[in-house]
C-alpha cells in the first residue's frame, strides 16, 4: 500500500521527537495468525466445492471467515492501545506548545528556566509556529492511518466490523481529531496569521497552516479547516445553552463546547467554584453523560481568536457578564465568612 508507505516514512522522519505511531507490522502479524488458524480450524467447515473453486493456496489465505472471534479479539485492542498512546503523545506535546505560546510574566521565565534544564533553552519563536504545525500533522496523518487500517480490515474479513469501531471511538471521544488541543492548535495559528498580515516584517509566516479560517454563517461562528484532501473539520462555535457565540469558551470531556458561565450554570457550580466542583452525576446538557465536568479544558487561544475576530460582541457580553462574576463572588465570600464565624 503506497499510504503504508508514506505513512513509514514520516514516522522516520520523526524520529527524533520519539512520536509514537500505529504499529502496521504488528497489526498484519494479527491478520495474519488468524488466517493461518482459519485455515487449520475453519477450512473443514467449507464445502468441498468451494474449495476446487478457490483452489489456490494463495486464495484460501485471501480471507477469513467472519465473524471472527481471533482477529476481533486481538486486532481492536491493540489497535485501541496504540490509539491510546498516539492521542495521550498529542495532547501532552500540543498542551506544551500553547503553554508556552500564552505563558506570561513569572510563569513564561519559569518555563524557560525549565526548557533551559533540559537542554531545549534555544527554541524560538519560528521553531514554536514550525513544533505547533508538525503536531496538526502528526494528528492527521495518524487519522488518516487509522481510517486506513479499518478500511482494509472491513475489506478483508467482508464485515463492517471497523466502522462500528470507529463509530465506537468516536462516541468515546478517543478521535485524535476529536481532541481539543487540535481545535487550540489550529486556533493558535489563525491569531499568528492575523499578527502576521498586520506586521510584514515578521518572519515564519511562509510555515503557518493554511485551509484553516474562521466562518460566519447567518452570524452563527465556526472554525472550518481542510487539513488534508480526505479530512475537513467544521467545529460549530455557538454554545447550546445561550444560543449566541461561546464566550470564554470552555471543553467537556464529551466533546461539546460551552461558554464557561453557561457550563457553570448547568454543573449546578459558582463561577467561584468551577467546573472541578461539579458532582460526578452532573450531566452535559445536550448529550446527558454524566462525569463530563471534571475533565474540562478552557481553550485560551479560541477565546484570542473569537475575542478578536467578534470584538464589539465580546465586549458587549464583557460587561453583562461582569455584574453577575461580581455578584456570585461576593455571594460566595459572604457564605465562607459566615461559615468560618459559625453564623
């Protein structure tokens, strides 16, 4: 297979980042075994017939039989292992890269003071674009692969066994491409694109992503990107609580983006507390899984990107918003003072 290939290639080339990747050799070793046990403990099972109309050896190592309780049993979790390994890289590697990126004061010297310790104290600016840019590829290549690999299982066991997978990771949130550090990556080179075009005499901007931009339609927001000619991704920006464009925008771990206040609001929590306080029954208001509150994620450089492109809105929404931060927390420090004074 030509991607198989190319696939190869890239992950040599990186090499030196220690990435890792899907394990092709070690998914067609399981492909494989299976034939070759099918063929010891599934061929009588065949009629006599099908056997002279298939009567190469090569034919009858071609396929198996399916259902297959070898190939199921072994190829969809190692395949969800390696998965795992892959987005656990991504979101590590990314989440580093925008720490860096929205560092400031104390922090930003204390994580150069870091980088220096491990050797990496030389990374400039045009290395953090060109790190952010090598990680949105490694992303799609990788789902890329993965849709590959399903594809051609289904092919060979004449089954539609890797798509329920998919459709399974999907519903799980185990999509690289489903990952919000991807959504903050392509965030983050829209806003150094932006700064680039006001400042010609910024260098790197040859290295930004390009095919990613932000639409409005009916004046309703999204982030639409074609990384790839096979994977386009259109991220709705409208919060399903407020219907209006997500201020101060926040992630749950099911997949569905809010404003911070209106996530708040549904986790029965201050704006004081945040959504760590959350109770592990608290449900995401659209798709009623519980426990999605504690792994939320503010995405900073969506918020840059909406507050810049949406300027009047967001300091429309600023001001109404303010009122209610200030009365919830002067709420929440009369209730601790009168519990400290047993009131």
């Amino acid at each position: 297979m030509k991607f198989f290939k190319k696939y190869e290639e890239y992950m040599q080339t990186q090499a030196e980042k220690k990435l890792p990747g899907v394990g092709f050799k070690n998914l067609k070793k399981i492909l494989k075994r299976c034939r070759r046990e099918m063929t010891h403990s599934q061929i009588s099972l065949q009629s006599q017939s099908s056997l002279l109309l298939n009567d190469s050896a090569e034919n009858t190592h071609a396929y198996c039989l399916h259902p297959c309780p070898v190939c199921d049993g072994s190829f969809f979790p190692s395949l969800m292992k390696e998965m795992s390994v892959v987005v656990g890289c991504f979101n590590e590697r990314a989440q580093k890269v925008l720490d860096v990126h929205l560092a400031t004061g104390f922090h930003k010297y204390f994580m150069w003071c870091k980088a220096k310790l491990h050797g990496q104290g030389n990374q400039n600016h045009h290395s953090l674009i060109q790190e952010g840019k090598d990680l949105v590829g490694y992303a799609v290549i990788n789902a890329i692969a993965m849709r590959k690999i399903l594809k051609k299982y289904d092919k060979i066991h004449d089954s539609k066994q890797g798509q329920a997978f998919r459709s399974q990771v999907q519903s799980m949130h185990m999509d690289i491409l489903q990952s919000p550090w991807l959504c903050e990556l392509i965030a983050f080179h829209i806003n150094l694109r932006e700064i680039t075009k006001a400042d010609m005499r910024r260098k790197g901007s040859e290295i930004l992503l390009e095919g990613c931009c932000l639409v409005f339609n009916d004046g309703k927001p999204s982030l639409s990107c074609e990384l790839s000619d096979t994977v386009k991704l259109e991220i709705d920006l409208t919060c399903s609580i407020c219907l209006d464009t997500v201020f101060d925008p926040v992630y749950l771990s099911c997949g569905h983006i809010f404003c911070f206040m209106c996530a708040c609001k549904s986790g029965s929590v201050t704006i004081v507390d945040g959504l760590k306080a959350t109770e592990p029954t608290a449900k995401c208001p659209l798709c009623r899984q519980a426990g999605v509150y504690k792994g939320s994620l503010h995405l900073d450089e969506l918020n840059i990107l909406l507050s810049r492109r949406c300027h009047e809105y967001w300091e429309e929404r600023l001001q109404s918003e303010r009122a209610e931060r200030i009365r919830q927390t002067k709420e929440h420090w009369e209730s601790q003072s009168r519990a400290f004074l047993g009131i």
